[in-house]
C-alpha cells in the first residue's frame, strides 16, 4: 500500500473514531427535505422531529452521514435558496461525514472477504467506509498529478475543511451548475418486465438473475480490485498486473457462485441489496414502474442496511425491505412513519 494509500486509510479510521458512540441514521430524500422544511410546514410532528434530531445530534447520540447518492439527489434542487439551505442542513446534521463512494464500497467488500478468508490482517469493514464529503465526490476525479505525498496530503486537508454548502456555492458561483436529472425509463422498465416476466420459475432464480446482470456492470472495477491486492501483498504496481478475459472475470464468478450455493450472506451488500430489492419489484406481478425513482431508492438501501443503524425511508420501499428481510440480516431498524421515527430518536 503507498503512503498515500495509507495516509487516507489513517483519516478514515480518524472519522471512525470520531463518530463510532454515535448510532448512524440514513435518511432518504424525502425525510432530508421534510426537515428542510420543517419550519415551514406548519407540521408539528415535522418540528418536533427536527428539533429532537437537532439535540441528538448535538450530545453525539446520533450522526446523520450522507452518502454519494444522497449527495445527487440533493443536487435535484433548481430553486438556489432551497439548495442551499439543504446543504446547510445536512452540513449540521452530519458533521461532514460521508460513506464513501459506491465503487469503492465494492471494491473494499472484495477486498476485505479475501483477505479475512486468506487470513490477512483486516480492520472491520465498519471502521473503514467514513470519509468526508469533498475526498468523496472531488478527491477522485481531480487531475491526475505525480505520486508526491507533500502534495496530496495538502489537497486532502484542503477538502476536508470544505463544507457541502461551500461546495455548492463554488460550483453555483462558478456558472457551472446543473441539476441532477437522473430518472428510471418508467415505460421501458415495464415493458422489459412484461417481455421477461416467464424466464424465471422461483424467487431465487430472479435473484441470481439480476445479481449476475449487475455483477457484469463492474466487472472492471472488481479486476481493479484485484491489481490492488497484488499490490499490497506483493508490492507489484497495480498498473503492472494484467489480467486475462477470464481473469477479469473471476472475481465476479465468485461473488455470483458464492450466493448460488449460499456460502455467504451478508458479506458482499453492495452488490447483493440492489439486486435483491429489484427482484422483488420484478416478481410482484402486479406491481408496476411508476414514478422513475426505483434505482435511487435501491442505491439508498444499498448504503444504508449494512453500514446504518437506522434508515428512515418512504413506506413502499421500507415494507419491501421488511418482507424480504433485509432490515434483519443487517440489523438495520427501517421506519417510514414520522410518528416512529420521532419515537425511535427520542429513544436515544
């Protein structure tokens, strides 16, 4: 692992440190927005329900930490004042504290199942997803420099003293942004779903069906793993490991194969909640695409079961979760009845 490898993994168990007393909440879209609003609304269960997370937050029993999809969809918001005051909201709420980005969630889960059954030394996948919203949504695609500490170093303490309100209004300011328009195809989804509706006999055979399709988008990401395993281990640059076809395959047969025989449960969420949620949209007959929103919610949940505490979510997607368990196998408290979320937060 290079020093600067090593310097971002040493702040993220840095940013761990500073929020493991604290029970995690994930809140999606809906909620963030509602407690924007709160004050306006006229509701209140609204306030009440701001104003019991306001002290929570501020006695270090609770942190709201936003993830990459959160920060999106934020971005949905045209109206400039609304924005801004979301942005100020979540900065508040979640002390700068970010999951990191999904790829990177992927990654590390790969990483870390290989290592643990190779008997390599490993922090607890836990300890090591926190980061700060800047390194997330910035550090990466900033241009590419030398391989100098000194310099790296100084960005990344640039961009964690940066809020998500500072970013915005750079960006705002700069005349170069754009919201985020990201929706489902609605038609196209419900035709895919009537065209295929008979290729699959059981639940489990969905599934596996739609985990193998999302498999195969990242199959590069998780061959990228694999450079970086060789690199840690063997010291061989992740540049200089190629991999054949078939070996840029193997790691996605694996996580695929390991699920098809039930060798594993919760080890590999990133890449078994999304499928999972879709194939239960796909096999309730009589359920239909309608508001174009399905992928985010999947991702949110993705982010939200393994590494949460808590997720407070809208109702259809909260008793999908709940049906199929997953609030369970992860441990994860799902509530999507302000009234319940309230009681759960003053709980605390």
């Amino acid at each position: 692992m290079s020093q600067i490898a090593k310097y971002i993994k040493a702040g993220r168990l840095f940013t761990f440190e500073s929020i493991k007393s604290c029970k995690k909440i994930y809140l999606d879209i809906n909620f963030w927005i509602r407690l924007r609003d709160a004050s306006n609304s006229g509701s209140d269960t609204d306030q009440a329900l701001l104003n019991t997370i306001e002290e929570a937050v501020e006695k270090n029993k609770c942190i709201l930490p936003i993830s990459e999809v959160t920060f999106r969809e934020i971005l949905k918001q045209k109206e400039m004042s609304s924005l801004k005051r979301s942005c100020s909201l979540i900065d508040r709420l979640s002390k700068g504290v970010c999951l990191i980005n999904d790829d990177e969630l992927r990654q590390l889960e790969y990483i870390h199942f290989i290592r643990i059954k190779t008997a390599k030394e490993v922090h607890p996948l836990d300890e090591l997803v926190w980061s700060k919203l800047p390194l997330v949504v910035m550090y990466p695609k900033l241009p590419s420099v030398p391989n100098d500490y000194d310099l790296h170093t100084e960005m990344i303490k640039q961009l964690s003293d940066l809020s998500f309100l500072d970013m915005v209004s750079s960006i705002i300011n700069s005349g170069k942004f754009e919201a985020f328009s990201y929706k489902d195809d609605v038609e196209l989804f419900n035709k895919n779903k009537e065209k295929h509706k008979n290729e699959n006999k059981s639940f489990e055979q969905m599934f596996l069906s739609e985990l193998g399709g999302f498999i195969d988008l990242f199959q590069e990401s998780l061959a990228e793993a694999n450079r970086q395993s060789f690199h840690w281990d063997y010291g061989i640059g992740s540049e200089d490991v190629q991999f054949s076809d078939i070996e840029l395959k193997l790691p996605g047969n694996m996580i695929y194969n390991l699920f098809k025989l039930k060798k594993v449960t919760n080890e590999f969420p990133s890449f078994s909640i999304f499928p999972e949620l879709n194939a239960a949209v796909i096999w309730n007959k009589n359920r239909k695409y309608r508001d174009g929103n399905d992928t985010m919610d999947f991702f949110h949940a993705a982010a939200a079961l393994p590494y949460f505490d808590y997720f407070f979510t809208e109702r259809e997607l909260a008793t999908i979760i709940k049906q199929r368990k997953l609030d369970v196998t992860f441990k994860c408290t799902v509530e999507s009845d302000v009234r319940n979320v309230l009681e759960a937060i003053k709980l605390l």
